[in-house]
C-alpha cells in the first residue's frame, strides 16, 4: 500500500474547531467508524431512476454496498431523499439507519455526506457511493492507515490503470466527523465540488491495487455490463 498527504492551499483555511484536535487522538478502526453509502442522487445518468435500488444479481445495488461496508464499520448509515420507505426496510436487513439531506434540490454528494456526519455517532464515516457494489475488504484498513500516517483529516482511495495513469475516487472516502460545521459553512456559500471542499483539509490518498474493486456503475448499460459478468 501506498500513500500520499496533501495539506491545505495557500490561503486556505482549515477547520479550526477544538472537536477536531480531539478527534485526531482518536485512531480509526472498525469501532470509530461507521458506513455511509450514499443513495440520494438524481440517477441522472440512469435516466433518472432511484440508482440505489437497481437490481444487479438480484439485490439492489445499495444492498451490495452495505454488504461490502458492515464487516468494516461500527455502524452504517443510508443517505437517501427517494423511496424512503424501500431504504427503510433495506436499513432494518444490514442493521442500517435512513437519513436525508437537509439541503434540498439534491445538491450532490456533499449534502449526503453532511447528513450522514451529523447523524453519525463515531469519530469517522467512511462514504461510498451505492453504485460501488465490488469495494474491497481493505478499504478501512488502507484509508484508516494513510489517514493515521498522515495525521490527515479525510482519506481518499486512489488507483492506477495498466498504463500506470491515476483514477481517483474521491467519494469512497474516510472522514472525520468533527468536519461537519466546517462541510456545513461550505455548502452555505452555495459550494458543491467535493475535491474543493477537501482542499480546506489536509488530504491523504491510499493507492489500491484491483482497479475494479472501484468500478461505478454510472449508467442502465453499465450495470448490464457486470450483470453479465
């Protein structure tokens, strides 16, 4: 495994808040953390379909995300703003809680991320989005350990092609909670860009080796194309 640090912009601030120098004491593990799949999007993409609760061998795509997520996580937590009632009974199956954004006009991934952070009961939340249905087994232990070493407040997943070119994945991500005034401040000046708000943070990158493991399945096509796989 590898791993890189990024500290905050010029001129940029970080959260200066005293939750998040005691937070830092705290180490990441399984007991810290708990899973955030994110699920309320447009499905734009998809043709506007709820994408979480496409089926994709025969369980919705959300299922498999928490699937992959329990064993690494404390807790978990589904962000959806549609169909609540479906990703209610899929939160009593996994063990997982249903939260909404409390911005409205479905402003991306941020906005399930706040919401998540502040129903959160842990120090960290580690996001993925609900169309990553192959997410490794490694995912805390890498993400946890490049944020450690780093002394970094968010962890992101990084992989390379066959012709060594990066893909980052900056919603699979491991975040500490006590980020959540600073998320909120930022989307209250009408803000979206995740890679945007993580530049106000110091930022490490863990490098995983199953580019795959990271596939999206961003459109009806693409999930065609693993149902046959």
């Amino acid at each position: 495994m590898q791993w890189t640090a990024r500290r905050p912009a010029s001129g940029v601030s970080r959260c200066p808040t005293s939750a998040a120098n005691v937070t830092h004491a705290v180490t990441p593990s399984i007991s810290t953390i708990t899973g955030l799949v994110l699920a309320g999007g447009r499905g734009t993409r998809m043709g506007g379909v709820d994408k979480g609760l496409q089926q994709l061998h025969g369980e919705p795509l959300a299922a498999h995300v928490l699937q992959r997520l329990k064993p690494q996580a404390h807790a978990l937590i589904i962000n959806a703003n549609r169909h609540l009632e479906l990703y209610q009974a899929l939160g009593t199956t996994y063990g997982a809680s249903v939260v909404s954004d409390t911005l409205t006009g479905f402003p991306g991934p941020l906005a399930g991320l706040l919401a998540g952070m502040r129903a959160a009961t842990t120090p960290f939340v580690l996001c993925a989005p609900c169309d990553t249905p192959f997410l490794p087994a490694t995912l805390v232990s890498y993400l946890s350990h490049a944020l450690e070493t780093a002394h970094a407040d968010i962890a992101t997943a990084v992989t390379h092609d066959l012709d060594g070119r990066a893909s980052l994945h900056p919603v699979v991500a491991l975040v500490r909670t006590s980020l959540a005034d600073d998320l909120a401040a930022f989307l209250a000046t009408d803000q979206r860009q995740v890679r945007a708000w993580y530049a106000r943070h110091t930022l490490a990158q863990a490098v995983f080796a199953d580019e795959a493991a990271f596939y999206n399945a961003n459109s009806l096509q693409d999930l065609a194309l693993i149902e046959r796989s």
